[in-house]
C-alpha cells in the first residue's frame, strides 16, 4: 500500500505553508513572493508554475476531491485563508492587487480562482500596462490548460501594448523569452509571434539596460534555437552566459527565486548534454549539482534517472526513479511508473509488480498502471497475487488501441 508522509512540496501546494526543515528550493520561493507581495504595484515572481494533473495528485494522497482543493476548500493556515479572503473582496481590487493575488494563485495550481479574478477586473480601470500584466497572466494559464487559442490570443495583445506602450524591459524580456521557449517546444506560440518578440528581446539584451536574472532567462531560452539544429556550441556558449548571468543576480540577491534560476540551468545544461551532446558524465555531473543545489526536490532524482535510462542502465534508472517517487510530490505517479518499468527491463519482475499495485491504491482506474500490472501479473503466473485482474475488469471497456497492443506485446 501506497504510504507517503506529506513532504514540503505537498504541504505548500495545500496549505500554502510548510515547515522548515527538508525544503524544496520552489517551496521556499513560492512562499517568499507570497509574504513578501507587493502591494501597490507589480512583481510576482514565479519559480515555476506546475500542471493541473499535479494539484489532482495532492488530492489523490490526501484522500479528497480535485475540485475541493483547487476551490481553496480545503487547506489549513493564515496564507490560505488571507487568500479566501481576497477572493470574496475581488470587486474592490485595484487592477494591481487583483493580478497580484492572481498570481499568488497561479503559484499553487488554482487556475480556475486566478481566472475568475482576472475576469473581474474592469477594463475601464486599466492603463496599458494593467493590460499587459493581465494578459500575461492570461497566457501562463493557458499555457498550463493547453488551451492554445487563448495563449495565442494573450500574445497578440501583450505584442501590440510592448510595440506601443513604456513598459520595463524585464516585464518584455519575460514575455519574449516565453514566446522562444513555446514556440519551439510545442508551437503553442505562432511563428510571426515567435519572430516578433525573438527581434524585440534581441533588441532589449542589446541595449544592455536588462536585469540580471532576466538575461538569465533570456539567454537559456534562445539556447533552445540553436540546440533544434544540432549546434553544440552556439548552445554552450549561450547558456554559459545564462549561468554567469544567473549568478550575477544571485550575489545582488541571495534569494531562493535566484537559486532557482541556477537550478533551471542546471537542468536545461543536462538536457543540452543528454539529448544534444551525448555526454553521458556531464549530464550526470548536472544531476548531482541538481540534487546538491535542491537535495530535497523529487525531480531532480528523476532527472538523474532519465540520464541512466537513456544508456540502457535500467537498474540504475530504477533505483532513481522509485527514490524520486518515495520522497513524494511533485510526479509521484510518473516517477514510480518509471521505476516500475525500468526494474521490469532489469527482470526484478516482482518489484516491478509490488511498484504498480503501490499506483493501483493510488488511482485504480488508471489505465496504464492497469494494463501494465494486469500484464505482468498474468506473466508471473501462479507466483503473482493475482490483484490486477478485477480492476483489469472494471477499465477493459476503455482501452484504446494502444493499451490493447502493450497487452500483446
């Protein structure tokens, strides 16, 4: 049976709160913008913003309802119940206050309450740069929703208030580095959009009147450019400036927002290494300067783990991906489906089984741990426990080619 005690992760996504001990560095920083908020005008910083699928985990392994957790009903302490508050007051926000506790929002997962409360603000009551803090905001929901109509449309307008309106170059840099990293991830961002803002945030690095931690950004984003074509150096070169940058802001702000920038680079360096480079060490020697930074963060384990599933060391993977699920939240489904895998390529077949009823408690109509349980269980024969088969029962009518065809394989 699944047991995992709640970690630091899991108590911020919750309780907006946690203790201080064991803390991850996002952890840290969400709590940080939190009470250190501006009031009276902009500059919410997220370290990350992370998928609806990963608030409907926590609810998973607390044993209530998604939609109770994403409607701020549950959760205990000061910060959740301050924000419970702005919500019922949103009507009487200035435009700054309301994208303020929207981000606070979006911070832990609520996008359906950050939404609500952007709606509410009146347009009449906006200036451009209200628009343009809405509108990104807009976007990292979008972007988290996949709704890629809205994400698009949110940029159109951010483009046509930087092409016309005073705006700080970082509030730009920020916009024009996430138009780079979408456009070249998945396209969610258009290519005319993508051109615009790559010659708008070039212009700006230019000029040289950027922050420290934005050209860090910047410059890790447009690593993603040359690194589509297979150029190893341009990409080393430009995320050696990401890095010396990121510790330029460090030293003017030792912040845990400014670790996290170094953190960042360090997983786009090991991602650069493995699937760019090939340079199996130093995609390792980026894990452990991961897991050093951050030893508490879950998915720096399974950052290590991909590097050794990548090389065939299926044990090796194994051993990573189970220790990165076993220390909980954030990907605890993910990262223990993985083990499961991987321990069956090493033929630890028994372990493997034990990993996927562990999912099977979690979720049980879970398709993929369904077929791949039910798979092996019936491989094992008579020396399995036979646990699959009536939750195999209860999903068949579900299944898709693709579960059918692993069913056969």
């Amino acid at each position: 049976m699944l047991d995992l005690k709640p970690n630091v992760f899991h108590q911020t996504m919750l309780d907006f709160a946690h203790g201080h001990s064991n803390v991850d560095l996002f952890s840290q920083a969400c709590i940080e913008q939190y009470d250190h908020r501006p009031t009276d005008h902009y500059g919410y910083l997220f370290a990350q913003v992370f998928e609806p699928h990963v608030l409907a985990e926590i609810a998973a392994l607390e044993g209530i309802s998604r939609a109770r957790l994403e409607q701020l009903e549950a959760g205990l302490g000061a910060r959740i119940d301050s924000l419970r508050a702005d919500i019922v007051r949103a009507a009487a926000m200035t435009p700054v206050e309301a994208v303020n506790v929207a981000a606070a929002l979006i911070s832990i997962s609520r996008f359906g309450l950050a939404a609500h409360l952007l709606d509410t603000i009146d347009p009449a009551t906006c200036d451009e740069r209200d628009i343009f803090e809405i509108e990104m905001l807009r976007f990292v929901i979008a972007n988290r929703l996949s709704d890629v109509r809205s994400a698009q449309r949110a940029f159109r307008e951010m483009r046509r208030i930087a092409e016309t309106a005073r705006l700080p170059a970082e509030r730009v840099i920020d916009a024009a580095g996430q138009a780079v990293v979408w456009h070249m991830k998945s396209r969610m961002i258009d290519r005319a959009t993508f051109d615009w803002f790559l010659g708008f945030g070039n212009r700006l690095i230019a000029d040289g009147d950027v922050e420290a931690g934005a050209k860090s950004s910047w410059y890790r984003a447009i690593a993603m450019i040359p690194a589509s074509r297979g150029d190893g150096d341009r990409t080393r070169a430009l995320m050696l400036r990401a890095r010396s940058a990121g510790e330029e802001s460090l030293r003017a702000r030792p912040r845990a927002y400014e670790l996290h920038l170094l953190k960042t680079y360090h997983e786009s360096a090991l991602k650069e290494y493995l699937y760019l480079t090939g340079d199996r060490d130093a995609a390792l020697a980026e894990a452990h300067s991961l897991i050093t930074l951050d030893p508490h963060w879950s998915p720096s384990h399974g950052e290590e783990a991909e590097i050794h599933l990548r090389f065939g060391d299926w044990e090796a993977a194994a051993t990573c991906f189970e220790r990165a699920g076993r220390m909980g939240p954030p990907f605890v489904g993910h990262h223990l489906f993985c083990a499961a895998q991987a321990w069956e390529r090493a033929q630890a077949k028994q372990r493997a089984l034990a990993i996927y009823a562990d999912l099977l408690d979690l979720d049980d109509r879970n398709l993929s741990v369904v077929v791949a349980g039910v798979r092996l269980e019936r491989r094992l024969g008579k020396s399995g426990e036979q646990i699959f088969e009536a939750a195999f029962e209860a999903v068949k009518a579900s299944l898709g080619r693709e579960h059918r065809e692993y069913l056969q394989n």
